[in-house]
C-alpha cells in the first residue's frame, strides 16, 4: 500500500509538474501574444495618428485650393460681365499692329476733312512685350490756312487711337501755316 501511495504521489507530482510545465509554456505564449498585440495597437495607433495628420492637412490643402477655385471662379465670372466690355474699347482705341500701317490714309482723311495738306513719314517703331504696348512713331507736316491747320491739330490730338503728340512747331507766313507734328501711336 505504501508503495501504491507513492507511487500515486509520483504520479500526482509529475502531473502538476507537466502543469506547471504546460502553464509557463501558456503564460510565456500568453505574455508573447499580448506583447505582440500590443506592439501591433502601438505601431498601429502611430500610423492612425500619422495617418489622421495627413488626411487634416491634405483636406486643409483642399479647402484652399477650393477657396482659390471660387476666386477664380468669381473672377471669371467678372470676366465674362464687365471686362469684355472694356478690352472691346480697348481694341477700338488701341490697334492692332497691322492696323497702324493705315495711319498714312488715316492722316490724310483727316487732313482733307479740315481743307489742309499733310505729309506722313515713319520715324520708328517699339514692338510690344510683356505688358506694355508697342507704338509708332511718326511726323506730320500739314499746310494750308491757319484755321484749318488749327483744326487739324485738333483732329489730331483726339485721333480714334490711343496717341500721343510729343513735339509740335508752328510756323506762318504769307497767309500759309505749317505745323510739324512729332508723335506716337500706341498698338497691342
């Protein structure tokens, strides 16, 4: 009997030291599983906020992007209302280049119109760029009375283009009046 006992009590020891055995093999697992997972929420969690960081700042980039695009939109839509209006102004006063190359018959429709003879000569030219206009230059040399040379003058300074008179000399004698006249026409 005593050695039924203890050989029970073998066995009842082996069986708790398989137990124990099986239950640290279950707790390290456990702990290890738990770790992991913790791990995985922590890097996890990390990339979320990282994640939550981008998606703020790409919608904050949106939402300006947006704004711009109803700015734009609202400029257009000026644009489209008021503008047009004024650059069909503009190209009535200032011509296109191949327009001033008319500025000779121009002139001398202008001249006949007041009763006075005009010479037109050329005397340079600046191309347009970027954001200023290009111009010609010219000379007028008109003669006949002095009330039509005066007009003519006048017709001149409110030329259909937008113009400038830079220098301008008078001269009579004899019931004959010249007046040259050294100017510029703006073109686009």
């Amino acid at each position: 009997m005593v050695g039924t006992i203890s050989r029970s009590l073998k066995a009842v020891q082996y069986i708790v030291t398989e137990f124990r055995k099986k239950l640290i093999v279950e707790a390290v697992i456990s702990v290890a599983v738990i770790a992991t997972l913790m791990g995985g929420i922590g890097f996890f969690g990390s990339n979320i906020e990282r994640s939550v960081r981008d998606i703020r700042n790409h919608r904050a980039e949106l939402l300006g992007r947006w704004s711009s695009l109803s700015a734009l939109a609202t400029l257009l839509g000026e644009y489209n209302d008021k503008a047009r209006e004024y650059l069909g102004v503009m190209g009535q006063i200032i011509p296109a280049q191949d327009q001033v190359f008319n500025l000779n018959k121009d002139f001398q429709a202008l001249a006949k119109r007041e009763g006075v003879t005009a010479t037109f000569t050329f005397t340079g030219e600046s191309s347009p760029s970027e954001g200023v206009l290009g111009s010609v230059r010219f000379q007028l040399v008109a003669s006949g009375n002095f009330t039509g040379v005066v007009r003519f003058i006048r017709a001149v300074e409110q030329f259909r283009y937008l113009s400038r008179i830079d220098a301008m000399t008078v001269e009579g004698s004899g019931g004959r009046t010249n007046a040259t006249i050294h100017g510029q026409v703006s073109f686009r």
